[in-house]
C-alpha cells in the first residue's frame, strides 16, 4: 500500500514538472519570437531610413557629375556650349527619374517588412497575459501611427530633393514645379479621401466582422501587389525605351552636323512636358508627367546658300590663281626680272671663281644681294600664286564640307532622324500609359494596403474607425497646407525658396519623430523583456 502510494506520488511529482517544464518552454519560445519580431522592426525601419540615405548620396553623386559637365561646358567653343550642357541636363534627367524609382521600390520593400514584423509580433502577444498585451498593444498603436508618417515624409523627402536639384540645373520651370507640387498633393488628398470612404464603410461593424474584413482586404492587397509590379516592370521598360529613344536622337549624325555648322544653322523646336490628369478607379484623380523632347530643325536653305557661296568663292578663287600666274609669267619676261636674274647669275660666276679668302667674301656679300634684290622683285607674284592656291584648296575642301552638310540635312541622315523623332514621341506616349497604368495601380495598392493595416489595427485593438477617419482628415488638411504654399510660386527664385522650406520641415519632422519610434521599440521590447 505504501509502494502504491510512494509511486503515485512520485508520478504527480514528475507530471507536475513535465507541466512547469512546458510551461517555461512555451513563454520563452513567446517572447524569442516577440523580441524577433521587434528586432525585424528596427531592421525593417532602418532599410527604409536607408532607402533613403542611398537615394540622397546617388542624387548627390549625379548633381557632381552636372556640375563637372557644365564646367565643361563653359571651357568649351561657343558653338559647344549648348550641345554639351543640353546633353549634361538630359543625363541627370535620367539619373534623377532612375533614383526615384529605385528609392520608391526600395521604400516600398521596407514598408512591407514592417508589415510582416508588425503581425508576427501580434501574432506572438497572444501567449502572453492580457495586462501585458493591452500595454504593449497601446505602444505599438502608437509607433505604427507614428511610423505612416515617418514613412511619408521619406517618400516626400526624396522627392523634393530630385525636384530642387531639377529646379538649379534648370530642367523644370517654376510654373511646373508649381504644378507638379499641386499634383502630387492632390494625390495625397485622393488617397485620403479613398481611405475615408472605406473607414467609413466599415465604422458600425463590430471587431468579428473586422478581422473577416482584414482578411478579405489583405487577399485583395496581394492580388493588387501583383499587378502593380506588373505595372512597375512595364514602366521600368517603357522609361528604359524613352531613354534609349531620346539618346539615339540626341546622339545621331543629323544632329551633330548640325551642331558642328553653329546654331544659326537650326532651331531647336521644343515639345514642353506637361501635366495629364487620370481617373482612378475610385473616381479620385491621379497625374502624371509627359516628357517633352527638343527636335532639331535644320535651316536648308541657309546651308545651301553656304554651298552657293563657297562655289562662287571657287570659281573667283580659280580666276585669281590664274591671274596671279599670268602676272608671275608676265614679270619673269621683264627687262627688270631679267636684269636682276643676270646680276644673280653674274654673282655666281664671281663667286665662283674668287681666289683668295677676301675675294670670295666680297664676291659672297654680292651674291646674297642680288639675290634679294630679285627675291624682294618676284616673291610678290610668287606669292600671289602661293595664296591663290592656299584659297582654292580651302574653299575646295569647305566646299566639299558643306555639300556634305547637304546631303546630311536632304538625304538619308535627315529621314533617319524624322524616325528617330517618331520613335521618341512614340517612346513619350507608351511612357505616359505605363506612367497612368502605375500610378492607378499603385493608387489602388496604397489604398488597399492602408485599408488592410488600419482593418487589421481595429481588429488587434490598436486603433479605431474614428481614430483612422481623423488621421486622413488631418492629411488632407496638411496636403491643402502645402498646395496653398505652392499656388504662391511665380518664379524661380521663390520656387527653389519652397522647396527648400519644405526640405527643412521635412527633415526636421523626421529628426524629431525617428528617435520617438525607436524609444517607443525600445519600450516595447522592455516590456517583453520583463514578462514572466
């Protein structure tokens, strides 16, 4: 009986440590995958704060580049000048557009990470106590509220930054730096307002239908991820074609002849780019920029006039040669010119046949007279034929440059750049869809993605439909802030001037609110430290 007793208790002993074993077990997996979750936060934060710090030192490293290149340019022949700081502007055109998109996916990215981190630290609250989970929810409530507008200032940062180094090396105006601020602004507000309408759609529902709603928002979310990628890649070849198409006819022979003739040669007919309003799906209105073009015109009557010219200077050049050897023969059978040539014969003679040392260096002394005396007689027709020819060989090959020219600007080269022309506008317009198709897929991604995550704070608690309404109220309210800032820009001066401004908010907001996320981490992961 005692065995039996002794053995029971023996096996409720171990079943009890089996139990505090599991129990121990299970709160240290929780918190390791809580503190992983929070450390894939910071890292998912960090890789945005460095998207952006790579797209400023690339902006930088380009804006050195035109700088180098416009320096060059101001070294060079007049003639030069435009063609090198032309090609110089274009080049960081390409640059800056290139960073933008690289910066975007590379925030884009980022944001997704945080995303993910975000859920899987809920995820993980849920083995902890309840006292513990409403603190930590409230923390990270506020972080997140925090981070959407860390976030959009970096998007807005990178953008003004491409959009003042645009404005000194001259490549928009004022007026559409005004434009494109507006728009940009409007499609910040579009997106709130989007974002509104759904909140509101959902504000009477109760958390169940929330989490059931999350989930149906977050399969609609990956199915609209795909497809803005798709548009992404179609962009990204459709911004590579319109690069490719504008350097072929920037770069082409009929280009550069007509650069190397000068510029009273041509005129450069400019196709301004300009703003193309969209509609979303949504109804709210998205735009775009459509890229402009230079087209050269070549002057062929001006350059055929040159061929006249230099065939008429020709001819004149060939009847002076002739003339100036007629003259040359004319004073070679002169008494003058035979008298001279004698007395250079004669000399000779003398010197020839000098015996002593004195003889020879009078009969020397005589010699080099005479032979000045005719040279200084017969080099003035001499040289008349001399420079007669030198014309007739440089009009003869300025002739043939410019018959040249002509080819260049009637013939083939000039059909060659006609296509080369047609391609770029073509190029401009595919640009200008995939740019539409982007921006409306990206429009529905952004709304769906903010829907997702706010439906998903309601359901985990961390926030509210009142809360959320309010937040895109007062981001409209910033948007109109900025667009009455900007409907105040007239020229150069003023624009450089609000960008800057906006530069410095931006950055100052940023300074202020990073280090307050990270404390609020910080907190966080304090608190899962010092759970039980």
């Amino acid at each position: 009986m005692m065995v039996a007793v002794l053995l029971g208790a023996l096996s409720l002993g171990a079943c009890v440590d089996n139990n505090e074993s599991a129990s121990v077990e299970a709160v240290r997996n929780a918190k390791a995958e809580q503190l992983m979750s929070i450390a894939n936060l910071n890292n998912a934060n960090a890789d945005a704060k460095k998207a952006v710090s790579a797209a400023e030192v690339a902006l930088k490293e380009a804006e050195a580049a035109y700088k180098k290149a416009q320096a060059e340019a101001e070294q060079a022949e007049a003639d030069q000048q435009k063609l090198l700081l032309e090609k110089a502007q274009a080049t960081l055109e390409m640059e800056i557009e290139a960073l933008r998109l690289q910066a975007e996916a590379n925030l884009n990215l980022a944001k997704a990470q945080l995303e993910q981190a975000k859920a899987d630290l809920i995820a993980a609250l849920d083995r902890v106590d309840q006292a513990e989970k409403t603190r930590i929810k409230d923390l990270l409530s506020k972080a997140e509220d925090l981070l959407d507008d860390i976030n959009d200032d970096r998007s807005s940062l990178v953008i003004a930054k491409n959009d003042l180094a645009k404005l000194n090396a001259g490549l928009v105006t004022a007026e559409e730096v005004r434009k494109q601020t507006i728009a940009v602004q409007e499609e910040i507000k579009a997106t709130a307002q989007a974002l509104i309408t759904e909140y509101e759609k959902y504000s009477q529902e109760d958390k169940a239908n929330a989490e059931a709603a999350a989930k149906e928002a977050n399969s609609k979310k990956i199915a609209l991820g795909k497809i803005r990628e798709e548009k992404n890649t179609a962009l990204s070849i459709a911004n590579n074609d319109y690069n490719t198409a504008s350097r072929n006819a920037f770069n082409c022979h009929f280009v550069q002849a007509l650069q190397a003739m000068g510029n009273n040669y041509y005129i450069v007919e400019s196709v301004n780019s300009e703003g193309v309003s969209y509609t979303n799906d949504d109804a709210t209105t998205g735009q775009v920029w459509k890229s402009g073009y230079q087209k050269y015109v070549a002057n062929v009557d001006l350059i055929q006039e040159e061929v006249k010219s230099y065939s008429r200077g020709l001819a004149v050049a060939e009847k002076k040669l002739a003339d100036a050897k007629s003259e040359l023969t004319k004073a070679k059978e002169t008494d003058t010119y035979k008298n001279y040539a004698k007395a250079v014969t004669d000399a000779q003679k003398k010197y020839d046949e000098a015996q002593t040392g004195t003889e020879k260096e009078q009969a020397l002394y005589e010699l080099q007279a005479a032979e000045q005396t005719l040279k200084s007689y017969i080099q003035p027709y001499e040289s008349g034929v001399t420079s007669a020819e030198e014309e007739i060989e440089n009009k003869t090959e300025s002739l043939a440059k410019w018959n040249e020219y002509v080819d260049v600007v009637t013939g083939d080269d000039s059909k060659a750049y006609e296509t080369l022309i047609k391609s770029l506008a073509t190029a401009i317009d595919n640009q200008l869809d995939a740019n539409i198709a982007y921006g409306k897929a990206n429009h529905n991604y952004t709304v769906q993605s903010q829907l997702t995550s706010a439906l998903e704070n309601v359901a985990n608690g961390l926030s509210d439909y009142v809360e959320l309404i309010q937040a895109q109220k007062i981001v409209i309210a910033r948007a109109d802030e900025v667009i009455a800032d900007a409907s105040t820009i007239v020229t150069k001066e003023q624009a450089i001037a609000n960008k800057e401004k906006e530069i410095a908010q931006l950055e100052n907001s940023l300074s202020v609110n990073e280090p307050i996320y990270a404390d609020y981490l910080a907190q966080i992961k304090a608190l899962v430290e010092s759970a039980e």
